[in-house]
C-alpha cells in the first residue's frame, strides 16, 4: 500500500516561495465584518474570518504560539495553561488537592466548583499578563488509572471509566463556565489514548484489543466531549497498536463524532517531532506534519515560542502536494471556533470583570479546606478515631510539617501542614522521624558549605584550591537522610537546612528539597566492600566522586566513586518512638514526595512505603499504642506494619490539608473520601505495566479475582450503615433499583452508597463488577434514605468483536449494592432483553480475534487499519463460533520480513486439525529509525495468500473455534477471507 505521506527529503520552502491561494476578502463597504457581529451564528463568523485570511496567515494559527493578524484584529493566542487542581507555574495561585483526591469525595458537584474557582483565577491572570495566562487550560487528565505504578498517577481520578468520564466531566464543566455560549476557559482533555505507562513512553505501543478500547479507554474521555464541557483534546506521546496516538484515526471517526461543535485538537510538547525521532513512523516531517494535521492535529505544541520551523515544515508538505488549502482551512476552523467561543472578537463577555482579587481569595480558601477534608478517606480504625479530648499529640514523619508541590501544582500561597493544623487544637511535639547521619572518606569527613556552595571531603591535595565558605566545623558534618523511598535519598545539611543538589557536575547545598523537570537532589546508596557506600546521583547516573581539590562532584565511572562511611549518630525511628511514648496521641505522616519515585517521565518500580518511613510507624506504634499512621501520597501504598489502630488516606491535599486533617481526627467531620483505585497487597499482583489488556490480564477491580488490602470504593465512617429492601425491576428499557440507607449509629455521617452489576453469562469475559450509580447521603442518627439507580439498558452493552458494535445479550444479571466493591451488602437478579450473537460469517479483521497468546497489535497502514504480528514462534490468535458451512477457500492478508509460515487449525491451537497452511513470503523490511523497527509491521508489503480447505472442511464443516496459528516470529496478519472457491494462490497488494 503506498504511504501518501512519502515524499523527498527536501528543505522547507521559505516564506516568499507559498503564494498564498487568494487575497483576503474586505468587508463591503459600510457593513460591519460578520466574524465581529455577535449576534451572528458561530459558523459563519468563523467562515467569514477564514476567508479574510491569507494562505500564510492560517498557517500561523496552526502553533502554539499563533501569530497576530493585525489588520484584521487577531490577536497573539496561546494554547496551553497548566490548571489540573488549580491554577499552576504562573505564580502563587489556590492550590486544591491533587486530581485523584478531588475524586475521592465522590462529589462530582464539588470538583465542578474546584473547577469553577480554577478557571477564574486563570482569567484574573489572563486580564493581568494575556500572553502569560492563556485561556485554553491543559485539563483534565482522563486516562483511566489501570495501573498504580504509573508515574503520573496522581493526575487521573479513577481506575474505573465510567467515574473518570464523571469527575472529568464535572471538572471541565467548571473550567469552561455556565454561559451556554461564551467559554469562561478552553479546557482539554489529556491525554489520548491508552496512556498509563512514563517508561520509554514515547516510543512504546499500547496493546488495545477493541473491547478495552471501547469498554475501557474511549468511554474516560466520552462525557466531558458529549456534553460540551470540554472542547479540545491533546494526544498522547505513545504509540496506540503500531500507529503514533497523534495520528490516530480515532481522532475524526471518534472523538469529533462525539462533539456537539468544533473540536480543537492541541499536540503534546514536542510530540510532533517524534514523530520522524524515536518513532520513526515517518522520514521528513513535512510528511509527518502534513499526516498529522490530516489526521486531526489543529496545533503544533514544538520548539517552544519559535513557529518558524514548524510553519517551515507546512509550507513545503503544502508545496509537495501532501496538504492541501482545504486541510489547513478545516484546522484552522477549529482554532479560530474555540477563540469565537472565548468572546476573543466580541465587545464584552460574561468573565470580563475577573479581576486578580479572585485568586486565594477567602471563598477559594474554604473551597480549598472543604475539598480536602471531604478528600480524606478512613482505611482503617478499630475505634481510636475520633479523638476525645487530648492533651498533647505528637506528630512524627518527613511530612508532618511540609506541604509538597507536584508538577501540575500551583505554587502554595501559604501552606497549613498536619503539624500547624494540630497545633491549632492541641498542645504537639514534632520530629521528621529521619536519621541524622555523617560521611566520612578516606581523606576525611564530608563537610557542606555555610554558604551553600560545595561539599567536601576532607583536606584538599597539596596545591588545590581550598573550597570556598567556614563556619562552625562541629555541625558542618552533620546530615539529615530522607528516604523517599524506590532507593531515592535526599540529605540536607544540618547546619544550613538546605538540601544537596548538584550544580554543574558539583555537589552543592543550596536547595529547599527535591525539585525541578530534572529532580537532581535524589540520589541512590550502593554498598561497597568493609561497611561502606557509594553515592549514585539519579538523574545523571553518574557517580559522587571526589576532586583533588577536595570537592565533591559527579564522576562517570564506578571504580573512581569515593567510599563513604555512613555513621547515624541519631536514629530518626528512635527519636520519633521517644517522643510517641510521651504523647497521648502519635500521628505518623507518611507518604511520597511527588517529585520523587514516580512523577511525569518516571513509573515506579514497585507500591512499599519507604523502608526508612515503614520503620518509624513500627517503632511509634510500640512505643504507642496510640498511634494513627496518616498517609499522604499520589497513588496507593503498602507497608509492612501490622495492627496499626487508625490508618487515613489523602492525595497531596493543597494549602489546607492541615485544617481538613485536624477536622477529620477530631470528629468535626465525619471522614466523606471513598477510594477511586485498588489499593493492591503487593505490586506482584500486578500485570506489567505494558500490558493494557485488563480483561486478559484481570487487572482493575472489574476483572481482578484477588482479595485486595483495600478494594475500590472502600472509605469508613465514624457510625454505622444498614441496607435493606433492595428492589429490582425492568420496563420500559431502564433497570431501576431501591434501597433503605439507615444511620445505625450515634452520630451523623456520610455514606456512599454503590451499585454495581455482574453479567452473569455471556459469549465472552465479563467484569466481575461494574460501578453502574452512587450516592453520596448525608444521615442523621436512626435516620433513612431511599437511594434510587435508574440505569438504561443499553449501558448494559458491551463491544461484540463479530460485528463491531455494543449489543445487549438476552441473559441473567446481578444487581449489587454496598459501601465498596468488596463490601456488598444485598444483590438481587434481574434479566434484559437483548440479541443472542449468532456464529461468525464472512471477513475476520485480525483485531476482532476472541483470545490470543503472544501477538502484538500493529498498524496495517500509515493511515487507518490494525493488525496483528506474531512475538514468537507459535504464537495465535483464535475466533470463536465460526460458521465454515459452504466455505472451500481461505485469503489470508499477511507479510514478514523473512518469511513465515501460518497455519489454521480447528479446535486447538497444537492438536486442531490443520485447515490450511500458508506459507508467507518474505516481504522486505521497512525503512525505519531502528528504535521503532520493534513498534512497526511490514505495513508497505502484505500480500495476499489463498489456500484451498475443500478436503478438511467436507470431514468436518459446521461451525467451529478457529485457530490461526504463527509458525514463527514477526508474522503479521490483517485479514481472513472465505470464499467458495480456491484461485490460485498470489501475491496480489493489498
């Protein structure tokens, strides 16, 4: 097939070299333009500004950074501000907790004020500084939460679709603002598709058979789209089977399908270039633009504020021929209806008196404190919470006294820590809990500079320079160790509280924590021989040597690290245990920093808290019995601590975490948070991290057959909750369920009450349990609620690989209500009306196998099209239910590098009997970067091969479960075709 995209390797055509196709169009004379009319219907204001344009001019709406057209009064737009729980890298703004706490309330109406209040300082700094604060805002993260290790987990809401499709939703409805047709802010959807993984993101492919794209990924990013509340979307880095999400079909045939209006389409940074780069899907990127912008792509995020080259690239595919006018025209029609929609042209707008008193302003602030402590999720408690009246608690833990900023986080304005907010109740004694240690070289100890310049180590050498700085040589030693845990270590000299960083291959002490796109405070402990250690910096990998001059700095090679003793002279654990043992209370802050061990560009490796921090909660608890371990962090942990009374959950909680905390320990609140994830006993219960497939690899709480530490949806109260009198019934296409919620307890509390449905037979895999409805009831003391779930049938459906749609079977299904998916109190039957799935006839796509073993999923053209290529030897893929009556031939679509053999057998992939054996002939290689030569199939060169089946099928027609069968490795397969006679078998392109 050829690639439309292929073109010479030329030079972008300059400016001068692209006429443009047409002049711009004047208004007649005396009348108004129709793009400033506001009263005129959005198409045909942006129709009227389009044609206004020259060929040049739409070109440069196409970037990031879109130039000004000043005779038309356009002005400088930007895509691109950062508001994903608030308002980020712009300056002190509200901080609210981190996404995956926001969603925690299970409040959809509070995360779309959250919203609300972001979008309006992003518009009081948009009135202040219009080319700093743009108003198309890069949120929210949709990406379902497959997997905890992720990097980024912290930015999502749920591992469960359909609650992601609903708090992105109620986000972005928030952002964008009441006004049915003036945008407050343009808010994106990030990131499609199929995005869970930091580890070599870029050049890696997400596995999606179709039921996980249509049941699992798609649905996430379907209602904010649907109902308006989100009007651009950005591609992910990845690659999405084969195929660079960025150019991803789905983009038109989906996404836009599913808007009300214009679509605008935004890159990710510096994603376009990949494209040619570590993806190697295309040789120039004039090829590779002009398919992007074919596929969808409105904006090119690339090279920063520099356009020139990206426009370059744009010119010379429209002087090639592989873009045309009308190409631009239909990107630039989106860009141009989001800035309609902002009132960019109109002469007022409902948001015109923001002004910067808005930002932390007093109602932001008690948003900020109520989301956070509605955040808060109870994971345990055997009755010490509440607390009753107490006279002094300790608080212990490296986050017992700070607030952490992740990347997407807005600069604190002030922060009211776990410590301030006790304090404000109690009397409370604090410690970080971490060891204070000394390094000691050969040459002598490692001493920091008073003025925050170099580390040292010992004496300099004969005729070096002495590093520069003094001071008091008795303290200079000293060194506080952080554990951060996934082997990341911080130290902080004692003396001066600042943190070790390195500076230009010199190990300093001048920074306030671990911070920055390159975190380059962090560093590993690797054991050496007789007790000692050497220091390996993370970011660099490089190693902490020592210089002649005396001075620490980064070496390359291990055998040049100089050996260190680590001696504690105050053991963290110990110092917390003494000061637990005299407090009537000890509350324990434990968790991540979120910039280290998972963050943008790094997964983790595993979910265990800390070692250093799992030592400080065992050593409090057997000084205190009175201990509650308080965890603050992005995604879920695992400790090794047994019994411990009273364990809290929360993200990073924002600049009131401290005030919701307080309220929560002392009964002020009832604690409101339900988990949105899994929290798993140990990462080995975890597929890899590369695998997509969940129902294959019963990874979620829809497919997983373990028994979790703690299962999604669990969040105690501080009373008790009965359930009863659930009723089901079916009419009129909606299954609609009640049940009694009663307060059994002493006290006023929240429950979240849940349904959930199991399908109970089915031609295929079904979730164990699927969140259909919640509640979220406020209950007095012996009071009662009615909670009512009126769920449409067709929401019962699920993707049927044999004929490309959702369908609804005729089968019995189970209704289940309860506090979490693991805690369900009643279920009750119930039977829809549907279709029964015939056997398969006619063309199998490859993609729309049932089962499979050992095959990736790759592109079956630049463009549009997806199949499947053998990993091994062996490997298969199987359809189910095929009825072969009449059939006397098979056409197979396939190619390989070298050469391959397939196989079709009846029954069994080993011991079926052969239909059919195909060789393949070998195919050529295509040209590609070599990274991506393990992402991309022989696209270029699939044949097609017929074989007659007349002899094995007259022993055994009917229908059966057909197995195609890779004889071996990098086989790659598009198509079956039946037919009922047997042509000669060729090589005909496909």
């Amino acid at each position: 097939m050829p690639d439309p995209f292929r073109a010479p390797i030329q030079d972008p055509a300059p400016l001068q070299d692209l006429a443009p196709s047409s002049e711009p169009l004047p208004a007649p004379s005396g009348e108004p333009a129709a793009y400033l009319d506001p009263g005129a219907p959005l198409a045909e204001r942006v129709a009227d500004l389009l044609g206004r344009l020259t060929l040049d001019e739409k070109l440069g709406l196409l970037h990031q950074y879109q130039a000004p057209v000043g005779r038309l009064g356009v002005g400088p737009f930007r895509t691109g501000t950062e508001a994903l729980h608030g308002l980020a890298w712009l300056g002190p703004a509200t901080v609210f907790p981190q996404a995956v706490g926001l969603a925690s309330t299970w409040d959809p109406e509070l995360v779309r004020r959250v919203g609300e209040a972001a979008g309006d300082e992003v518009l009081a700094f948009h009135h202040k500084d219009p080319a700093g604060a743009g108003r198309n805002v890069w949120a929210p993260v949709v990406n379902p939460l497959r997997d905890p290790r992720w990097g980024r987990n912290e930015e999502g809401y749920s591992e469960d679709p359909w609650l992601t499709g609903i708090m992105g939703e109620a986000y972005a409805r928030g952002l964008r603002g009441s006004d049915p047709q003036v945008l407050r802010t343009a808010p994106t959807l990030k990131h499609f598709l199929a995005y869970n993984n930091e580890t070599d993101r870029c050049a890696t492919s997400s596995n999606l058979p179709p039921r996980v794209l249509h049941e699992y990924e798609l649905p996430a990013f379907r209602p904010a789209i649907e109902s308006g509340a989100a009007v651009a979307v950005m591609p992910s880095y990845n690659l999405v089977n084969g195929r660079p999400a960025h150019l991803s079909p789905l983009i038109d045939s989906v996404l836009r399908a599913w808007a009300p209006g214009d679509l605008l389409v935004v890159s990710d940074a510096y994603a376009p270039a990949n494209l040619t780069g570590v993806q190697g899907y295309h040789d120039t990127l004039p090829e590779a633009y002009a398919h992007a912008v074919k596929a969808g792509l409105d904006s090119f995020t690339q090279d920063d504020d520099r356009p020139d080259a990206t426009l370059g690239h744009l010119r010379e595919a429209l002087r090639l021929g592989l873009l045309a006018e009308a190409d631009v025209d239909r990107a630039v029609r989106h860009v141009l209806s989001i800035r309609f929609r902002l009132g960019e042209f109109d002469p007022a707008t409902p948001y015109d008196d923001v002004t910067e008193e808005v930002v932390n302003c007093p109602a932001h602030q008690d948003l900020a404190r109520e989301a956070a402590r509605r955040s808060i999720v109870l994971l345990a408690d055997d009755g010490l919470l509440p607390l009753g009246p107490v006279t002094k608690v300790a608080v212990i833990g490296q986050l017992g006294d700070t607030l952490m900023e992740d990347w997407y986080s807005g600069t604190l304005p002030y922060s009211v820590t776990a410590r301030a907010g006790l304090a404000e109740r109690c009397a409370t004694v604090f410690c970080e809990a971490v060891d204070r240690v000394t390094l000691t070289a050969e040459a002598g100890p490692v001493t920091a500079d008073p003025a925050g310049g170099p580390l040292s180590a010992g004496p300099p050498s004969a005729g070096s320079a002495a590093p520069c700085g003094g001071g008091p040589a008795d303290s200079l030693d000293l060194f506080d160790l952080f554990d951060w845990g996934g082997g990341a270590y911080a130290l902080r000299a004692a003396a001066t509280g600042r943190v070790v960083s390195v500076d230009d291959g010199v190990l300093v002490n001048d920074q306030p924590g671990p911070n920055g796109w390159e975190v380059r405070q962090t560093f590993r402990v690797e054991d050496r021989p007789r007790g000692l250690i050497a220091l390996r910096h993370i970011s660099t990998g490089c190693y902490v040597g020592r210089g002649d001059d005396g001075v620490l700095r980064l070496v390359d090679d291990a055998d040049r690290a100089v050996w260190l003793a680590m001696e504690v002279v105050r053991s963290g654990a110990a110092r917390a245990a003494e000061l637990a043992a005299d407090a009537d209370v000890a509350v324990v802050v434990v968790g991540d920093h979120p910039l280290v061990n998972g963050r943008e560009t790094e997964d983790r490796a595993g979910l265990a808290l800390a070692p250093a921090q799992d030592a400080v909660v065992a050593a409090v608890l057997a000084a205190n019995p009175r201990t509650v371990m308080v965890i603050t962090s992005g995604y879920p942990l695992t400790w090794s601590t047994p019994d411990v009374p009273a364990v809290l959950w929360s993200a990073h909680g924002g600049q009131e975490y401290g005030h919701a905390l307080a309220e929560v320990l002392f009964g002020d609140a009832d604690p409101e948070g339900r988990l949105t994830q899994t929290w798993y006993r140990s990462a080995q219960e975890l597929p890899d991290l590369l695998d997509y497939d969940i129902i294959t690899a019963d990874a979620t709480y829809l497919y997983f057959r373990g028994t979790p530490l703690f299962p999604f949806g669990h969040g105690l109260s501080y009373t008790t909750f009965d359930f009863a009198g659930l009723r089901v019934r079916v009419a009129d296409g909606v299954v609609t369920a009640e049940v009694t919620v009663t307060n059994t307890g002493a006290r006023e509390g929240v429950e979240v009450v849940q349904f959930y449905t199991h399908q109970r037979r089915s031609r295929v895999k079904q979730p164990l349990r699927r969140l259909r409805g919640f509640e979220k009831v406020r209950l007095a003391p012996g009071e009662s609620r009615v909670v009512t779930l009126r769920l449409p049938v067709e929401e019962l459906a699920f993707w049927d690989v044999t004929r490309g749609r959702f369908v609804v079977e005729s089968a019995p299904h189970q209704l289940m209500v309860g506090r979490s998916a693991a805690d369900l109190r009643l279920c009750a039957p119930f039977d829809v009306p549907g279709e029964t799935i015939p056997a398969r006839v006619g063309p199998l796509r490859a993609m729309d196998h049932d089962e499979y073993d050992a095959v990736a999923f790759v592109d079956a053209g630049p463009v549009a099209g997806e199949a499947v290529r053998s990993e091994v030897g062996g490997a298969w893929i199987a359809f189910r239910q095929v009825d072969l009556a009449g059939v006397a031939s098979c056409a197979l679509t396939a190619g390989s590098a070298d050469g391959g053999m397939i196989t079709l057998r009846l029954g069994d992939p080993l011991h079926g009997e052969a239909l059919a054996a195909f060789p393949v002939p070998r195919t050529g290689r295509h040209a590609l970067q070599p990274l991506a030569q393990s992402l991309q199939p022989l696209t270029q060169s699939l044949q097609t091969l017929t074989q007659d089946v007349t002899r094995p099928l007259a022993r055994s027609g009917g229908v059966h479960d057909v197995y195609v069968v890779f004889e071996n490795e990098g086989v790659t397969l598009a198509d079956l075709t039946w037919g009922p006679a047997a042509p000669l078998t060729g090589g005909a392109g496909a």
